[in-house]
C-alpha cells in the first residue's frame, strides 16, 4: 500500500501559500492602493459604473458633512476594503487634512452595495480646483 498523501500535501502546500499571499490585507496605504487599482480594472463595465455612481454619491455626501469654513483642500486619497455586505472592513489614506480625516471616518459608517466578491478594494481620490 503505498501513502500519497505527502505528495498532495506538497502540491497543495504551494497553492494554499499563494491564496493566504492573495488575501493577506495590505501593509499600508501603497499596497492597498495598489489592490484598489487592479480591483476597480478588473470590475465588468456596468458594475464598475454603478460602484463609481456609489462612490460618488458617498463622497458627495462625506464632503458636505464634514465642509468647514476656509477647509484645507488639499489633495487627499482614500482606499476602501469592503467586506461582502458592502460595509468598510478597513480603510488607507494619503493626506492629513482635518477634512481628509473626517471624509475618511464619514465613509467608513457609509455602505456601499455588496461586492460580486470579498474583498473588494476601491479608492476616493480627492482634489479641489479653485
């Protein structure tokens, strides 16, 4: 009788290591931004669409919420994890502004539709023209 297990284990180890790399969550803002891009390239047209009109409506939303007279408006980024619901796992952001941080904090209580997948990594990217 001869034991294959050790031979599935040894094809199965490589493959299990390179799923636990895929969904390990990022270490910091550049590598989530980075998921955010290739998740929002890889979305289907039409779903890609609907989350942008999601997303923008949160932001719209985030914005007049946290507006305050004479805000700093600089530049500032934000990256998502939705979770399966729709709900905000976690959240990255580049830019330290008072209105930054509290867009950031808005979105993290604001929903957005469920994802075909978990996790799902979107970005707000900010700028103000005078």
């Amino acid at each position: 009788m001869t034991r294959t297990l050790p031979c599935l284990f040894a094809l199965l180890l490589p493959a299990t290591l390179a799923a636990a790399e895929t969904v390990a969550p990022p270490s910091g803002y550049a590598a989530a931004k980075r998921r955010a891009d290739h998740d929002e390239a890889a979305l289907p047209a039409a779903l890609a669409d609907a989350m942008r009109q999601a997303q923008s409506a949160a932001l719209d939303e985030g914005v007049a919420a946290c507006a305050m007279p004479q805000a700093d408006t600089r530049a500032f980024v934000i990256v998502v994890e939705l979770g399966a619901d729709g709900r905000i796992a976690a959240s990255w952001r580049e830019g330290d502004t008072p209105l930054a941080v509290c867009v950031e904090k808005f979105l993290r209580g604001r929903p957005l539709p469920a994802p075909p997948q978990a996790p799902l990594y979107l970005s707000y990217e900010l700028s103000f023209v005078p």
